[in-house]
C-alpha cells in the first residue's frame, strides 16, 4: 500500500505495535484519537485534519486492545465516505472479534465483504483459537474489484517472498477451527466472570468494554501511573499503565481478563484496597 516516507493511521490509545511495524518498512505513523465519553468514539473532527497526501491506510483494530470498543455503524458509514474521498485503504485487526462482552445492534462485527472501499479484514488462531504458537494468520481482502485485484497480487509477491505458513498447521486448521467453540465457552465465562468482580467495586471506575480480553480502571490521579504500578507488584498485583497503550492523560491501569477468576478476585481487591489506602 505504501512507499518509504507514506503515512498511516493508527487508533490511540491502542496496542503499541504499529509504530515498531511501520517503521521496518520506513512507513510513518500518524494516531488518531478515540475519545471517551460514556463509551468510546473516534474523534473524526482530529481524524478528518490529519489525511494529507501521502497518506495509505487507516488501521482499525475492532474491537480494540485495550479499550475493548467496537465499531460503531455510523462511525463506519463516516469512515468508509472518508476512505472512498481520498483513495485510503482500510486494515481491520479483528483478533478479538469472536469475543464480545456486550453485543449491541450498533456494534460492527467484521468489515470483511466490505465492496465500495479496499479493506484488509485480519484474524488468526492466535485468538480464535486460543493457539498464538500456531502461528496461523489470514487476510480477508475486500473492496471494488480492481482495487482488490491489484492488492491481491502484491500480497501473492509478498507471500512467496516470505515463504508460505507451514504445511502441518495447515493441515491442522479445520481440526483446531472445529474445538474454537468449547474453548470460547470456557473463555467467555471467565471474562464475563472477572468483569463482574470489578463492577462489583466502586473505588475505581472502570470504562466501558464491549469486548476483547482486557479492563480499563481510572483510578484516583493522586500519584503516577508508574507510581500505582509499582506500588501494585510490591503487593503481588500485576497490571499495566495506560502509557504502555498512549492513553492521553493519567491515571489509568489496564488489566487482563484472562487470570483465572479467584486469582483475578484477590488481585481486583488489593487494587481497590490501595485506591482507598492512596
């Protein structure tokens, strides 16, 4: 999509991998900023000022990491119109897709089939299935059909050069694809299960999530984020600060869903145990 010196859009606050992506293929990285007001958004009054001429892509992760928000279809009508103006393709990271916390009607499951604007649909086993040590990615390309043609045909280039996914994972896909379910079962109510502990605790307000892995508390901005990190693994509680993911201001602790939920119970406490010790 790109040359030396274009540029890409990319979410912020968002999983910090881009920029280290970008910047092996000498591409530069431009963020826009999702907004949170009761839920998150993307700010399109920012957004619509930061397309020039040299940009590419925009990058949409959906939902996000670690905001947990998804797509909205009224931002994706805007975004779409946006993209169709000025000749800009879409990268979808849909990961976390199978993984919502809250389904709502307005929610944008997947923009594969997409047919009016160039679009790179992504998904894996890595969290469908549970499985990152597969190593089992795929592209769903979509979009007028001699843009899709031409990208199809660079993407073919790209894959021989690399070398194709190996030949047992291949094989193993339909067998790990045909598990997906019982593990997303399991997977679900472990999520749900850790969410409700910390809704179930007013010290901290937790932002709204409506899908992904992760929980996103604002805690009391009485000390640093660093400060409330450190203090938390002196007490055996690990989370990360809301500058690993370029959230605007303080204080903000991201959390993974994942832990198992009485180890996830404890831990959840001594968070709010320190917010009203702090």
């Amino acid at each position: 999509l790109a040359d030396a010196g274009d540029e890409v859009l990319v979410p912020r606050p968002s999983y910090p991998l881009f920029e280290f992506l970008a910047a092996l293929e000498n591409v530069h990285v431009v963020p826009y900023l999702l907004l949170y007001d009761e839920g998150w958004q993307i700010d399109f009054f920012v957004l619509e000022g930061l397309i020039t001429a040299k940009t590419r892509a925009l990058i949409l992760v959906n939902p996000n990491n670690p905001t947990g928000s998804f797509l909205k279809r009224h931002e994706w009508v805007r975004l779409a119109q946006l993209c169709r103006d000025h000749n800009i393709a879409v990268i979808c990271d849909e990961v976390f897709a199978d993984f919502a916390l809250s389904p709502h009607p307005q929610h944008v499951e997947s923009l594969a089939g997409c047919d009016d604007v160039l679009t790179f649909s992504l998904s894996g086993l890595s969290k469908v299935c549970g499985l990152p040590q597969m190593k089992l990615g795929w592209i769903v390309a979509s979009g007028p059909p001699n843009h899709r043609a031409e990208a199809l045909a660079r993407l073919e280039l790209i894959a021989d050069t690399y070398l194709s996914v190996s030949t047992p994972v291949q094989l193993a896909a339909p067998h790990f694809l045909a598990l997906r379910q019982e593990f997303q079962t399991i997977l679900h109510h472990r999520l749900q299960t850790n969410l409700a502990h910390l809704t179930s605790h007013p010290e901290c307000e937790m932002l709204r999530v409506e899908g992904g892995w992760c929980a996103t508390l604002r805690v009391p901005n009485i000390r640093t984020e660093e400060e409330w990190v450190l203090g938390l693994l002196d007490r055996g509680v690990l989370v990360q600060p809301g500058f690993f993911f370029d959230f605007e201001r303080e204080a903000y602790l991201v959390v993974s869903l994942l832990t198992e939920p009485e180890v996830f119970r404890r831990g959840a406490e001594r968070i709010f145990q320190r917010s009203l010790e702090w």
